[in-house]
C-alpha cells in the first residue's frame, strides 16, 4: 500500500494532504511506520484499499455527522456522539430511500389527515352515537400522533421518545376533559389542532433545512462535506443543553404543580386539567435545543462554499466573540510579490559591483525581499553570484561577510544597531516611507554604498474590506515591522488606523496580551511559526495565504481577503441570529407558562404550542432568507447594545 504514495511522513498515505501529526485526524502503522491521516475516511478508504477519487492536496476529507436516533433531520446542537458512523447515510421512512422534500412528504400528509379530522369533527353533530362520537376520533388520532412520533424517536433513547409523547399527552388531556365535560365538542377539536400545529412546525423546519443546504448534510448528499469533527460544541450549546435537560424532566412536575394551584384556586378539576394541558404544549424545551444548532451548520456550510472550512462550532462562537481583528500585514493584508523602486547607488560607488555584493547576499536568503531584489538584478544584468555566509534580523535586514568587507542590507533600525549614521539620507528615506514604501540602506565596508525603497502592493478590495469590518463592530488592525511613517502610510492605503509599527512576529504574543488586558477579544489573521504560537493567546485564529497546515479553527489558506471578511460577517450575523433564536424559545416557554396560570381556555393549548413550533421553525431560517436573517440581525444588534447600556458585557 506504501508504494502507491512512497514516503508518507508528514502527508496522509491516502490523498497526500500534509498533515501535523498534533491535528492528524487519524493514526495507523503502515508498513512498519507510523502514518498520521488526515481524516478518518481517508484512513478507512486506505486501509480497506477502496477507491476513491482522488483530492486536492490542501483539501481534507470533509464528512458529517448524521442524525442518531431519528429519520427526521433535528438540531445539530442534538448530535454530540463522536463514535464513528456509517459514510454518508441517508434517512429512510417506511423502508423508502427519503431526499430533500421527500422527508417532509410524511409530515405534510399528516398534517392534512389532522385538519380534516379537525374539519370533520366541526361538521359532526355533537350528539351522533350518544356523543361519543367526536372524542373517539380525537382519540384516534392523538394514538395516531404518538404511534408515529414513537417509531421516529425508537433510537434516540428513553428521553427523546419522552420528548415526543408530550404533545400527545397535552392533547389527550384534552379529550380526558372533553369527556368529562358533557362530550364537548371544543376541546377534542383543540386537541387534533394541537397535534396539526405540530407537523406544521416540523414541516416547516425541514423545508427551512432544505434552503439552507443543513437536509442535504444530513442526507449525505451534500456537493461539499464539512469537517469529520464537525458538531455544535460551542460553550452556548452546552449551556443550553444543561438546562434544556432540566426542562425536559421538569416540565411534567411543573405542570401538575402548576394544575393543583390552579385547582386550589378554581375549585374545578377540569381547569386543572386544562391549566396542566397548556404547560405542557408551551414549554418546548426543543426550541431552546435548536437555537445554536442549525445556525452554526449553516454558517460552516457557507463558508464551505467559498472554499473555507471551520472545524466547528466552538471555532464559529470564538471568532464572533472577538472585537479586534489583527491581520498580520505582509502575510495576509498584500500581495506576495513586492518591487524594488527608487533605487540610487551613492556617488562614487561603482553600481555593477554594488548590485553584485547585493544579489549574492541575497542569494543566501529565501523570502520576498531577497526574490524582489534577485528581480531587479537581474533586470540591470546577470550577475556572477559570490559565496558568502549571511545572517537573518528579523524585520531589519540581512547581513553578511564578503570579501570586500562587511555587507550590509536593511532599514534604519539596523544600520544604527550597526553604528552606521544615515542623517545625511534622512530626507530622501522620509519622503520614501510617507508614500508607503519602505526605506532600505545598502552598507558595504561601513560606509553606505546605494539605497533603494521596496513597495507592497495591497490585496484587491483591502480598503473596501477594513470598512466592511468597521460596519459590523469590529476594529482592524495590522502589524508590521516597518518604521512608524511607511506603517502608517500603508494603514492609509489599506483604511486601517489602529497600526502596530516596528513589531516583529517574536513580539506578536505580547501585543496580543497587551489587547487582552484592555478587554478586547482578538482574532488573529495570518499564517506562519509566530501565528501557531500565538494562537493560543488570542481568542480565535483564521489560517490564509499559505499552504502549510494549521491548527487555527477557521482553514482558509487558499482564498482571499474577501471571502475571509465574508466569512467573519457571516459568523457575526449568526452571532445575532442565535441571540434571536434564544430571546424567541424563551418568551416562547414564559408565554406557556403565563397561559396556563391565567387564560383557561382550550384554545390556549394550540396558542402556547404554536409559539413554541414556531420558535423551532425561526431556528431554521438561516442564511438564504434574506428578510428573516435581516430581522434575526437586526433584533441581535438592539440585544447586544441592550447589554453594553445595562452594563452586562460588551455587545
């Protein structure tokens, strides 16, 4: 099996993907050695000699998590089991293979049977066969509801098929008391209402799951796979899901509480009874469940699209959390090609030789600086390059032994560590730097020989981007080792003002907590040795513009600024999104509860589970609805400037 890929160290034996041993998704022993996969699939394929097509090597095998225990799509937030699962399954009902609105058929059909069953029980005479007419059909159909929802939930355990007898149960109350009270009509016609305006709700969600491309996952049938660890881990997720199990279990004795108060009050076992019925159609414990889930897959699915993935949930929640996003400069704001410009070889000095020292110190180097100048050479010439040892200043210049001295190459800052004056050049590299550019001084011998200035070119749209980021609340800021005039000059040009100047990478983790002791969250930009180390003091990264491997959350190395300020706006609408979503299942839960201490009525049932139906279906409406996103976002932008008036955080 080796021999298909040879050496396989650092790469996954499968689809060549470089992989870090520290992130490798699996790990087998292969021939003697140990090899490290990319992904588990990649692994299984290998080892079972399957064929598959082949990938890109920068693209890790993406696969999604499917729903357990159900054949309807539910919450991501639902699927927390990392065991590994069947590729790509696709959901069944009734043996048949099910595909986008082919899932929701079922639904849709008993939604119909449970209006006309409401409509025929409307048009029955209310004393047809003694009366017992009407509640007999309810009660058929409240069986009905509950046989179904029970074969749906028979694999997700005890407590999801407890989640969907409660509907059931709050319309049976329903027909107990139609019953009891002379064979009322009202109350069996609000119980088949009440099992209608659930498949309401849930047809809903699966046609919203649909448009936002979350049922296709779940069908295996998705054109672009997420990440093999994708799932809602996010710290909210987890918050809610502690206390959604507390509702689940508590809901049942919240109601007969809330039932014996009332009928201490009221005096009648029927209100009782119906007091009881509400509170249990209203708190929805589901509507909390789904307020994360479904908008975090849809922002990872998007972002997929555009070709970059986030690794999960967590990664989503970090990256909004942020306010300052820091770009490293040359590594991800400019173009990788630069240019030598205004270049002037002192008087006297001979500008062949000159340029000769200059590219064979070069030479010695790998980096934009050394390319760009290895350019202008040969650009004046071909240049018989000399052998010589050279050392490295970060963010300063090179410099090396030669045999015409000591050669020197770098700004300002160097050629004073090096005791060499440059007042007499202060104009010329003034009015270089104020342009942008930056100010190199070419040193032969301790006396400056020539001076050239070398020019970024910005990434397409940068300014428009930075102003992007402004809109949405965050502040973006670069860092850079130019001096303080080509720093802010380039900030100009790229519309950014808070600039970190003269600040090389080994100083990148103490500017980051320098930030953090101020309150702000960062979200660094980059890629690179000094963007890994730091990774682990800001609060969230995004990898771009280099094809290594990175253990940042977010994977965007081989698209633009653009589609990664995309991506960022698109997490902090989801951001709002679920603020919208949690505000909604919670008024959702206090209206049942309000209803069932005060309206007494069995049109209250079907009133409090719609609000909770309807706060499950809001949780699907994510992304491609324009209008429902807007009105998500802009409800999260007053939540959030709610927070910062009250003093409860930052927005």
């Amino acid at each position: 099996m080796g021999d298909r890929q040879g050496k396989f160290e650092g790469q996954c034996p499968h689809c060549g993907t470089r992989v870090d041993p520290l992130r490798a998704g699996a790990v087998s022993i292969v021939q003697g050695q140990i090899a490290h996969f990319c992904s588990p699939t990649c692994r299984e394929l290998y080892l079972k000699r399957e064929i598959a097509p082949p990938r890109k090597p920068n693209e890790s095998a993406r696969s999604s998590e499917s729903e357990k225990g159900s054949e309807e799509p539910s919450s991501s937030a639902e699927v927390t089991s990392t065991e590994p699962e069947e590729k790509h399954p696709v959901p069944v009902w009734g043996g048949l293979e099910i595909g986008k609105l082919r899932l929701a058929l079922p639904y849709l059909i008993e939604l119909c049977a449970f209006i006309l069953t409401v409509v025929a029980l409307g048009l029955i005479p209310s004393r047809v066969l003694g009366g017992f007419l009407v509640p007999s059909i309810a009660t058929a159909a409240v069986l009905v509801h509950l046989v179904m929802s029970i074969l749906r939930e028979r694999r997700g355990g005890f407590a999801r098929i407890v989640e969907s007898t409660t509907v059931p149960i709050a319309a049976a109350i329903l027909v107990v008391i139609a019953a009891w009270g002379d064979l009322a009509k009202v109350p069996s016609m609000c119980a088949v209402g009440l099992l209608a305006a659930e498949r309401m709700g849930r047809f809903i969600e699966i046609l919203g799951r649909r448009r936002s491309g979350i049922l296709d996952v779940i069908a295996g049938k998705s054109p672009t796979l997420l990440a093999d660890e994708w799932r809602d881990n996010s710290i909210t997720a987890a918050r809610i899901r502690r206390v959604t199990i507390v509702l689940e279990w508590a809901r049942f004795p919240v109601a007969v509480l809330i039932g014996l108060l009332v009928w201490l009050s009221a005096g009648s076992p029927i209100v009782a009874l119906l007091a009881g019925a509400i509170a249990l159609a209203g708190i929805n414990p589901r509507a909390l469940r789904m307020a994360t889930g479904d908008v975090h897959m849809a922002v990872a699915l998007s972002a997929v699209n555009k070709g970059i993935v986030i690794r999960d949930a967590h990664a989503v929640q970090r990256v909004a959390s942020a306010r300052v996003v820091l770009f490293l400069a040359r590594r991800s704001l400019f173009l990788p090609t630069i240019k030598v410009v205004n270049w002037q070889t002192v008087e006297g000095e001979d500008e062949k030789e000159v340029m000769l020292a200059l590219a064979s110190l070069e030479s010695r180097v790998d980096g934009r600086f050394a390319k760009a100048v290895l350019e202008f050479a040969k650009g004046m010439g071909s240049p018989s390059l000399e052998e010589m040892e050279v050392s490295v200043i970060p963010g300063k210049g090179v410099v090396g032994e030669t045999s015409r001295g000591r050669l020197v190459c770098g700004t300002r800052g160097l050629l004073l560590d090096e005791s060499i004056f440059t007042a007499r050049y202060e104009d010329w590299a003034a009015n270089v730097e104020k342009s942008g550019r930056r100010a190199l001084f070419v040193v032969l011998d301790d006396r400056i020989v020539a001076m050239f200035g070398v020019e970024e070119e910005p990434a397409q749209k940068a300014m428009e981007q930075m102003r992007r980021l402004m809109l949405i609340g965050l502040d973006p800021a670069m860092v850079t080792s130019a001096e303080v005039d080509s720093a802010m000059a380039m900030g100009v040009r790229l519309g950014i003002e808070n600039v970190k100047f003269e600040t090389t990478e080994d100083d990148l983790d103490a500017l980051i907590e320098e930030i953090n002791a101020t309150g702000d969250r960062v979200l660094l930009v980059g890629h690179g040795r000094a963007f890994e180390t730091c990774l682990r003091s800001a609060e969230a990264g995004i990898a771009m513009g280099s094809s290594d491997s990175s253990m940042a959350g977010i994977d965007a190395r081989q698209q633009g600024l653009e589609e990664v300020v995309d991506v960022i706006s698109s997490i902090r609408a989801a951001r709002a999104s679920v603020a919208f979503n949690l505000v909604t299942a919670t008024i959702a839960v206090m209206m049942g509860l309000g209803l069932a201490s005060s309206w007494h009525y069995p049109y209250a049932v079907i009133v409090a589970g719609a609000f909770g139906f309807l706060s499950c279906a809001l949780s699907t409406f994510n992304g491609p609805f324009v209008g429902i996103a807007k009105m998500k976002k802009a409800s999260g932008v007053i939540y959030g400037r709610l927070r910062s008036i009250l003093g409860l955080g930052r927005a």
